[in-house]
C-alpha cells in the first residue's frame, strides 16, 4: 500500500461522513492495522485479531499455526 492510499484510509476513518459497506469495512482494517502497531504480545495480537475476526465475518475465533522454519508445528 502506498503512503497515498494509507493517508486516504485515515482520512476516510476520521471524517463525519455517512458510511457505507465498504466504508465501514476501510475503518475497521485502518482500527486493526492501528490496534495491531500498538500490540505487543502474542496475547494482544490474538485478541485483536479474533476481535477483527468477529467484526468483520461474525468468526467465532481464531486459530494460529505456529512455524519452525518451513514446517509447520502440529498442536
């Protein structure tokens, strides 16, 4: 993403103007990009990220796979 269009982002999700679908969905991507700079554990970023999950499809969780290299570490 360009400095442009992540500046348009922002301003888009702080103006008073009417949302609509597509705007609503701009906002929360710009709220989880900026809840997930701030994250600072593995716990912060699963929580936002099941909260973005909820937000965005109604997603009952979330699942992480965890990685040694290029394989995969079953749970």
């Amino acid at each position: 993403m360009s400095t442009g269009e992540a500046l348009m982002m922002l301003d888009l999700a702080t103006s008073d103007a009417p949302r609509g679908p597509t705007d609503t969905a701009l906002l929360t991507l710009v709220e989880t990009i900026e809840a997930l700079a701030g994250a600072r554990t593995i716990d912060d970023v699963a929580s936002v990220a099941r909260s973005s999950a909820r937000q965005i499809s109604g997603a009952d969780g979330v699942a992480f796979v965890p990685r040694r290299g290029r394989l995969l570490v079953p749970g």
